[in-house]
C-alpha cells in the first residue's frame, strides 16, 4: 500500500477552503480501500444470508417435514400421543426407530400415522457419557437423516420426540414469522432452572421440540456427522444438535410456545397462565397429572383438542377482567379453565403462575429459584384459592361467534351469597383470533367484560381487542 505523506502544517495565511479541500481529499483515498475490502468481506463471509427475501406465500403445514424420536419399546405406548395431533392428509415425515416393534406392524401402514423409519446404524460414533445412553447419537441423527431423505418443496425441518404433543396450526403461525432463507434454529429451554444450568440456557430442549429453517438444514446436513465425532462426551441427542450448529454460529431463536414440561405433579397453574404467544407443544405428559379432572391422559388431551379445532390460537391464551358487582376477579384460559377469585387481585399477580407442581428432579426443594418462570405459591386451603371451571365443549354459529362452556370443579367448601361457588357454568363468547405476523411480533392481550345477566348458576364472559388506551385493571 503506498504511505500518504503528511503536507505538513499549514500555514497561518492559507484558506479554510484550501484546508477542507486537502482534508477530503485524503479521507476519499483513506476510504476506498477499506470501501472494497468492506465489501469483499460482506460477499465472502456471509453467502447463508442471502435471504429469499421474506417469501411472500403463506407457509403451509404441508412445508414442514417432522423427524420424530422414538423406539421399539416406547412406539407401541407413544404412537396414541401422535394420532391425536397428526394430519396424515396435510403432514409428512418420519418417527425414527432402532427396529421395527414386534407385533406392531400395523402401525407403520396406518393412515392415521406418520411412516415408520429404521435409524441407520451409529456404532462407528463413539459415546463416552458415563451412565447415558448411547442411542442419544441415533437420535441426534434424525436431524441428518430426515434432512436427507430428500423431500421436496420443504420450508422447514421441526423435530421432536414419540411424547412431544405438536399444536399444529400454532406451528405453522409461529414459523411464519421467520423468514426460511435465513439461518434459524428455533426452539426452548426448560422451565426448570437445575436443567438449563446442566444443559444449557441456549440450548433448545429436544421434548420441547425444535424447528431448523430449511436454508440451515442443508448446510448442518453436509457437517453433521464430522460435528459429532467431537462430542462423544455429551449426554443427549439435543445437546449435540445444539453443538453443531453453535460450530456453525447459530444461536437458539427462543419461542416461549414450545414447552420441555421439566415439571411434576399438576401443572393446573403453568397452563392456566401461558405466555401471550401461540401454544406450540407439549411434553413430558406421562410424568404429569391429566390437566383434566376425571380424565386420563389420553382423554385430557382429545378433550384439549376440542377446543383446538375450534380455535387454535386462542388456547390456553389469558384474559383477565373484573365485576364490578361482586368485586370479583375472572381469568380466562380460553380452552382450558376459568378462574374466579372472591375478591380484587391485581392484574400482575393474576397472570404470574401458580405453584401447583413440582420441578423435574424429585430431590430438588421448591424455591422461588427453581424455575425460569415467574410463580406464585397458592394458598394452603383449599376453600381460599379460586374458583376453578374446566373446559366442557364449544361450538361455533354461522356468525362466527363462538361459545364455550366451563364447568366447576366440586371442592366442598362453604359459600356465601356473593361467592362464585355458588355458579355451576361459566360462558364465553368470543370470535375466532387469526393472529397476523406483526400481532405476533409485538402481542397484545385482549380484554373481557363480564355480561348482564339474570343471576342463577351461569355467568357470561365476552372476549374482545382492547381499546387504544383501555386499562385491564381493578375498579
């Protein structure tokens, strides 16, 4: 590079004019060459971003290939959990097995079910983790092997186990805020703060399952495999995922839908109060109560899928409002239960999650600490916490307005005649919410109004948008 020598100093009677002149000029042949090298740099470093510039067309769910974890032994139980939720006609992809179940052929040719695929073989990996299971490298390879099998016109690749409960619908939305020629890596971490300490906060949790944009799939498909000869120490198959596609400089795209459940016992108060965000799965159901009374959890969660059909995007979504009469507060997870509560409770403490479970680890104590999400701890009596009523049915008129029916949960507790106890049936009115992209980009909750009525055993609830500057707050 030649070496610009200094003009030295100007002299007192030269003009202004003369002295930004030579100053611009010297910054014009400073800068040009750290204009090219700039954009030498840009084309040579970053060929993955060259974005299909947001595609324009609707994702479809038809878009999105599954690679789903599974085994011999845990198919012939877990494949209940995929007929609820899979659409054969609208869904393609594959639950990866080590060998073909015995006795349980029937599965792998069924319509209601995805294909069944042998995993290839992995005994050439090593596997180092004292106590682990080195079938966490089979599974790690469904990622490599789903990518591989070559379908056509696919967006995205979403992985996830034989118990990951997928809301279909809610996937599609959520995905469509990303645009697929990038590279994204989408998922969540665990509710439990001992499992991300171990795990990792940045890794996205294999049960909770995962999404990786088609543009990213390609490039992980071709590393895949040289990725893992580096990490025969990890314990899980999603760690080593994760690990591939930090080598890669991905970072995890967190999406507050997808939901590990590294929780025990009830899990009434998680869903009760989900985020403001589209329910995108659920796992872990066999280490849980049925989030239904008197149900098992197959049964829990076809009922659940009831209100899905109606209107996927509002479950489980919260709204909270206030009687004015009764000094009652009302919170609405639509699908799932409303709460009453005999008394004012602010808006901040009615949206927090109450403690009713446990974390994943048995020996661990329940400390404010011990989640990633903000709990609340419930009170003791049972006659003290609210009232509780329990999704029943919901139907749709040719209006498009929607009713859905709660029914209470018996607690044998005394009431006054200003107590919620003494209501049988809760109903909501609401219309179908068809989130857009810059609804889910930047959420809002919407409000309800408790509606005249004529006394009794029911009480009537409308779901609406709140007004510009409307306040859901205690009067």
């Amino acid at each position: 590079m030649a070496i610009l020598h200094s003009p030295g100093p100007i002299k007192p009677q030269s003009s202004s004019k003369l002295t930004l002149t030579t100053f611009f000029l010297i910054s014009s042949f400073l800068f040009i060459p750290y204009f090219f090298s700039s954009v030498f740099l840009f084309h040579t470093f970053h060929p993955f971003h060259s974005s299909s510039n947001h595609i324009s067309s609707p994702l479809s769910l038809h878009q999105i290939v599954f690679g789903i974890a599974s085994n011999k032994d845990s198919w012939p139980k877990r494949k209940d959990y995929l007929q609820i939720w899979w659409k054969p006609n609208l869904m393609r992809g594959c639950v990866f097995v080590d060998d073909i179940p015995q006795n349980d052929n029937a599965s792998s040719t069924s319509s209601s079910l995805p294909a069944l695929c042998v995993s290839a073989d992995t005994s050439r990996f090593r596997y180092t983790f004292r106590g682990g299971y080195r079938s966490a490298i089979r599974v790690a390879r469904v990622v490599l092997e789903t990518v591989a099998a070559g379908h056509s016109n696919v967006r995205w690749y979403v992985f996830g186990d034989d118990d990951t409960i997928f809301f279909p619908e809610n996937l599609v939305k959520t995905l469509s805020k990303y645009d697929d020629g990038l590279w994204y890596y989408i998922g969540s971490n665990s509710e439990t703060y001992d499992q991300n300490k171990v795990f990792g906060f940045e890794m996205g949790f294999g049960g909770a399952g995962f999404a990786i944009s088609q543009s990213l799939a390609r490039t992980l498909r071709k590393v895949f495999d040289s990725c893992l000869e580096r990490y025969p120490h990890l314990y899980g198959s999603d760690s080593r995922v994760h690990s591939c596609l930090a080598e890669l400089g991905v970072k995890l795209t967190h999406e507050q839908g997808f939901h590990q459940v590294d929780l025990r016992g009830n899990i009434f108060g998680f869903l009760a109060s989900h985020p403001l965000t589209p329910l995108v799965t659920l796992h872990h159901l066999d280490h849980i109560n049925p989030i239904f009374p008197n149900k098992t959890i197959k049964e829990s969660l076809q009922h659940l899928f009831k209100a899905v059909e109606i209107d996927p995007h509002r479950v489980v979504q919260q709204s909270v409002c206030y009687d004015r009469w009764f000094s009652w507060t009302i919170s609405v997870s639509w699908g799932y239960a409303v709460q009453i509560y005999d008394r004012h409770v602010f808006l901040t403490d009615a949206i927090s999650v109450q403690r009713t479970f446990t974390p994943w680890k048995k020996e661990l104590k329940v400390e404010p600490g011990s989640f990633t999400i903000n709990t609340r701890e419930i009170d003791e009596d049972p006659c003290r916490r609210p009232t509780v009523f329990y999704f029943d049915q919901a139907s749709s008129d040719w209006s498009g307005l929607i009713k859905s029916n709660y029914r209470k949960d018996f607690v044998n507790c005394s009431l006054g005649p200003a107590s919620p106890r003494r209501l049988e049936e809760v109903r909501v009115f609401s219309h179908k919410l068809n989130l857009d992209v810059k609804q889910l980009e930047a959420p809002r909750r919407q409000c309800c109004d408790v509606l005249p009525s004529t006394g009794g055993e029911v009480l009537d609830i409308a779901i609406r948008e709140c007004k510009e500057e409307e306040l859901i707050h205690m009067h």
